[in-house]
C-alpha cells in the first residue's frame, strides 16, 4: 500500500526528488498536521519503502549547498568541509558539526 501510494503521489508531485523527500513534502501534500506526516515518514522507514537521511548544508550564504549526506546521526564527524567553498577560496569552509544545522530527509527505495 504504501510504496503504490508514495510512488505515485511521489510522480504526481513533479518537483519533488524522490531522493530528497522532506516531512515538508509529505505534510503538504496530504494536508496532514507536521508530527503526523513525520510519524508517516518514519514508518515508511521502518517498512522499507523510505531510507532516513541526515544532510548538512554550507553555512556560507552564498553557498548553501548541501556539503554531506548521512544515514545515521552518529557517522557525522566533528569537523565538516565544504569542498566548493574551498575551491573558491573562500575564508572559511571547515565548519565544526555544531555550526551546521541537521536536515533530515527521505529517499524513496526503488523496488
Ligand atoms: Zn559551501
């Protein structure tokens, strides 16, 4: 049920990537109150149709991109590096894990 539903809901949204799918997405689209979307994400997890990611964003405001991706909050290390911004010489780009906000999102598991 859930992976014909998120599949097809996935495709009917066309600007969401089913590679980064936020609570955001989900809530919208059913209309459902934030926790209760959440709740959604986090058992379409645990069913195998969504893997949880967690993603850190440069913190430099021209920059913004997302620097790494993790399955698991515990393998992020202390110290992140932002590898556009330090191409472009920017002054900082190593950022301490504290610094940088945590942005979870979902993934789709193809079947
Ligand atoms: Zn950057």
């Amino acid at each position: 049920m859930f992976k014909s539903l998120f599949k097809r809901k996935a495709e009917i949204i066309k600007n969401t990537d089913p590679d980064r799918i936020y609570v955001e997405n989900i809530r919208s689209f059913f209309n459902l109150p934030y926790g209760v979307a959440k709740k959604l994400c986090d058992m379409a997890v645990r069913q195998n149709f969504f893997y949880k990611k967690y993603g850190l964003y440069c913190k430099n405001d021209d920059c913004k991109r997302i620097i790494s991706v993790y399955d698991n909050i515990e393998d992020i290390p202390n110290q992140i590096e932002c590898f556009i911004c330090q191409a472009n010489e920017k002054e900082k780009y190593s950022f301490d894990k504290n610094e940088l906000e945590i942005v979870e999102f979902y993934q789709l598991i193809e079947r």
